[in-house]
C-alpha cells in the first residue's frame, strides 16, 4: 500500500520505518527540514535501537520523505502522529494535531479514492471530535470519501522497534467495516506473522484503552513504589517481597522494580491528561492523583539518603543516568531533572553522566559539568546517584575508589552492594 505518516519524532519516524520494513511505500511528511533532509539521507533523527538500521535499508526505495502535503491523495491511507503536549493544568493540546488534520484534509479535497486518516497520535476521548471536524474543515464541499480512525501506539522506548514488529495488541477504532478492513490491509503482513490480539473497537473507546493501559501501569509502578518506602522504613528489602507477590498470577512479576518512579513523554503526560479529562467531566480520579503524588516524591526521598551520608554544599556530586530509561536518549519527564534541581537548591556541584542523553539533558542544565565516563564523573566526588538503569553502572567497582567520599545512592538497584562504599538502595 501507499501510506503517509505525517510526523518524524518518536512515534511517526518507528512508524515510517516499520510500515516501510512490512513492504509498503511510504512518505513521512514533517515541517522540520532538518529531520526530512535526516530521513532522506538514510538517518533516524531520534535514537532507537534497531532504528537507524531500518531507516538506512529503507530510505530512498520504499521510505521519502517530504515537506509537502501535496500528493498526500495518491495514498491510501495517512497516519497522524503528530504530538499532543501537556498544557499547565495537563490536559492535552491538540492544536498542532488539528493544524496537521486539516492540511490534510486539505490535500484530500480532490481524492479520485477512499482514503483513511489514522490518528496515531495519543488524543482523549473528548478530543477524536475534533479531530473529525479538522479533517471535514480541511475537505470543505468535497464529495470525497474521507473516514477518521483511531490507532493507538503502545511502543517503549528503547524496545519501539521490536514492539511495534513483535506487538501483543493492536486497537482499531473505526466506524465502519470499510475503515476496519482497510487498517487490517495495513497491518495485514505483521498479522500474518504473529499471535497478536486484535482489538476492534469505536474511535473514542480505543483512545481511552491507551490512556487506561498507560495510567495502570504508571498506577502499578507508584503502588510498588510506596510499598518500597515502606519496606525501607521496616528495613525489609522490597525487591524481597515484590518476588513473592509477584508470584501471583492475579498481580504478575512485570513492573514491581521499586525505585525512583517513572518519566518519559508517555505516562505523565497520559496519566495529566486522563486525570484532566476527568475532571473536566465532573469525576475525581484519587487513585490517580496518588499515584502522581507518589511518584513525584521518589526524587527527594533519594536525595534525602544522601542528606544522611554527606553535606553536599560545595561538593561534586554524581549523578549517573540522565535519560528517562536505559535504551533511549530521552530525557523528558526524566528523573534526574527534579534530583539536578535538588541537588543544586542544596549547594552542590553537580556532574552528570549518560551514554547517549547527555546532549538533550545539556539543553536543560547548561550550568553543570558533563562527564564523558561513569568513572570521570566519579572522580573526586563525594557522593553518587544512580538515576537510570543502565547496564554499566553495575560495573563500577573500581571507579567508586576515586570518589573523595564513597556515598553510593541507588535509585534503580543496579549496582551491587560492595565493601569500600557507602551503600543506600531507595526500597531496599
């Protein structure tokens, strides 16, 4: 088939590669000039694993891209996966969305065929209406046979690419049979390859299944997460406890890692939204307002075990790990933003190390010092947090000799406990 994909980041680049890998011919449509001239070269403008790989095999035969809306009718169908950022009070901005809608309405208005706009983009339930009248405002008069779909993603960074060729679910929100069969065409060759629960639904229901999956699991995180602290105040160790319940098949092993909470582009922004959706509509959701109460607490608990250790005014202190999650160089909603902010309101002097984000993280903090090595950060330092989980880090042995004071706080148990070093795990 032939298939847009308006939008080049996260969502719309795994997309555009994955589409083209499954044999389609596909066109990313961006306003950024930067990114089309990346994409057309060969390169991802993102880092995912597995990405650049598919974008070099595929750029150039069945993957362009463009600037242009122009020949957006000669395809079949247009996926929308532009972002949907949080305003102040959570809720979602859908300008930029609409904006994309109705240029691309636009550029269907004299379509000789049906054709399917998709929104991959991560939209409430309220908002797929106006999604609707986007596209009909762009169409104008047109006779043309134009249906909105809903698609959501369920991609992890760090794994989108295996995620979205290796999927445990896809969701088709459509309101018609038509629209149905032509995202089953879509995903036709993934399906044919793999045991994966395909849901059909409307529109709006299949936002929500999104929103509802991201807010469980960011709900789930925040329980373990304040069973942790309790587990530390009793001096139990709570990765002990999370083996056993998770033994439960009602409960699951998945996601019971107590540490120092969750970030990313997804879960805070979803769980805002959700929340901001819910109120708007008269509801009070508590359960989820707690589990962001939670979560935001996780930083300054790890900061305050290092409080106990050391007075950090005027001294180095390591932070290790500055994106959101190993495997991706995202630093949004990351928590080592609010443990930089802490540690600076404290007096320290604060050097960061990440294998792949320290140049997005640099953006925010240009004031403090980056480090090349987990182990020139450690040098001379008097203390050191480990905020993201990477596999480095449980090798650090050597490197923590160099530190002025070993104080070693672990916020994602990564690194083993060993003699020389001063040793604080959050939950454990």
């Amino acid at each position: 088939m032939n298939i847009n994909v308006v939008g080049s980041g996260y969502v719309g680049t795994t997309l555009a590669a994955c589409l083209a890998d499954l044999g389609h011919d596909v066109t990313a449509i961006d306003i950024d000039e930067d990114v089309v001239a990346e994409l057309n070269a060969g390169r991802a403008p993102i880092h995912e694993p597995g990405l650049d790989e598919l974008v070099a095999e595929h750029a150039g035969e069945n993957l362009q891209a463009t600037t242009a809306y122009e020949n957006v009718a000669d395809a079949e169908a247009t996926f929308l996966a532009i972002q949907t950022p949080s305003r102040e009070d959570g809720s979602i901005d859908v300008a930029p969305l609409e904006a994309a809608a109705e240029m691309t309405g636009e550029a269907l208005a004299d379509a000789d065929s049906d054709h399917l706009v998709i929104v991959k983009s991560t939209i409430t339930p309220p908002k797929v209406d106006e999604i609707r009248d986007a596209v009909a405002e762009g169409l104008g008069e047109s006779s043309s046979r134009v249906e909105v779909a809903t698609n959501p993603e369920f991609l992890r960074e760090g794994t989108a690419v295996e995620d979205f060729l290796a999927p445990q679910k896809v969701v088709f929100g459509t309101d018609s049979a038509w629209a149905t069969d032509r995202l089953e065409a879509v995903y036709a060759p993934l399906l044919a390859d793999h045991d994966t629960h395909v849901v059909q639904t409307g529109p709006e229901t299949a936002t929500m299944i999104k929103y509802a999956n991201n807010a469980f699991l960011a709900t789930k995180i925040s329980l373990i997460n304040d069973l942790g602290n309790v587990c530390k105040e009793f001096g139990i160790d709570a990765y002990e406890v999370a083996d056993a319940i998770g033994l439960d098949d009602r409960i699951g092993e998945q996601f019971l890692r107590s540490g120092v909470g969750w970030g990313g582009s997804c879960f805070p922004k979803d769980v805002a939204a959700i929340i901001a959706a819910a109120r708007e509509a008269g509801y009070d959701p508590a359960v989820l307002d707690a589990a962001v109460e939670v979560n935001d607490r996780q930083p300054e608990r790890l900061l305050e075990l290092l409080d106990e250790h050391v007075d950090v005014e005027g001294k180095r202190v390591a932070v290790l790990g500055l994106a959101f999650k190993p495997g991706t160089d995202d630093t949004r909603n990351s928590r080592a933003i609010p443990v930089i902010e802490g540690l600076k309101e404290r007096g320290a002097d604060v050097v960061g190390y990440d294998p792949v984000a320290t140049e997005n993280m640099r953006e925010q903090f240009p004031e403090i010092e980056y480090a090349d090595s987990a182990g020139e950060a450690l040098e001379w330092a008097s203390g050191a947090l480990v905020v993201t989980d990477w596999d480095e880090f449980a090798a650090l042995d050597e490197a923590f000799d160099a530190m002025e004071e070993s104080v070693v706080v672990d916020g994602r148990r990564v690194v083993e406990r060993g003699e020389g070093i001063t040793y604080e795990g959050l939950t454990w």
